[in-house]
C-alpha cells in the first residue's frame, strides 16, 4: 500500500511539472514551479493525517473498486482538502518521496475518479483553475 502512494505522488509530481498535459488548459509550455514561492513544510503532525487518508483512500479505492465506506472516505478528503488550504505551497515528506500539495491534491482527484467521482469533483475545485479537470466540474 506504502508503495503505491509513493508511486501516485512520484506519477502527479512529473504529472504537475511537465509539459501541459497534466493540465487542464491543455498548454504546450512547460509548467516550473515560480522561484518567488517560497514552500513551507508542515509540521508532521499535519502531515500524518493526510498520509493515513492517502493510504485510507488507497485501500478504499485501488484494491476492490471502491464504493465502500463513504463516509471514511468523504472525511479522508475532508482531511486532503483542509491540508492544502492550510498549507497551499508546501513540500513534506511522504513513505521515501517529498509531496507536495498540488501533487497530493492531484493524487487524491485521481484515486477518486472511479471510486466517488462526486468526491474527485470536490477535489478538483481545490486546485488551482489551471490543473481543473472540466469533466469533473461541469465547466
């Protein structure tokens, strides 16, 4: 289970950096992080929350299809959503990879796309407009 966060959060990191296909606008430029933000790291009692609803989300959705434990899993998004609008630029350590809150934002969209997709729409509208998914949103 362990690795298959690390493996989400590695996939939306290279997702989020690369050329505009991991984003919604669908823009050939490259996407760099600016060098006038400055990130935080959250103290990891902030962060292990949202690593336990990572795994929570995983073992939820990635092994049997999802659709159980709903409630769970709407607190586990809760618990992403509420991190990244404590922390909207921040790098923390996660299992053996550095996280960051667009790439668990994106991780966690991803991961409820087939489980609870009204859960993914709730994730997608707390990303940046520039990472938004119109699928999900309607827009």
């Amino acid at each position: 289970m362990a690795a298959t966060v690390v493996v989400a959060l590695a996939a939306a990191a290279v997702v989020a950096l690369r050329d505009g296909s991991g984003r919604g606008g669908g823009s050939s430029t490259a996407v760099e992080p600016s060098p006038t933000v400055a990130f935080v790291t959250p103290p990891t009692a902030q962060v292990r929350p949202v690593h336990e609803a990572l795994h929570d989300i995983d073992a939820a959705c990635g092994t049997n299809g999802g659709h159980s434990g709903r409630t769970s899993l709407t607190r586990d998004v809760d618990t992403v959503i509420d991190f990244s609008r404590r922390y909207p630029e921040a790098r923390f350590p996660i299992d053996d990879e550095t996280g960051s809150t667009l790439s668990l934002l994106l991780v966690t969209r991803q991961s409820m796309r087939d489980c609870a997709p009204a859960l993914a729409a709730r994730v997608d509208r707390a990303l940046p407009p520039d990472y938004r998914d119109a699928a999900l949103t309607g827009s």
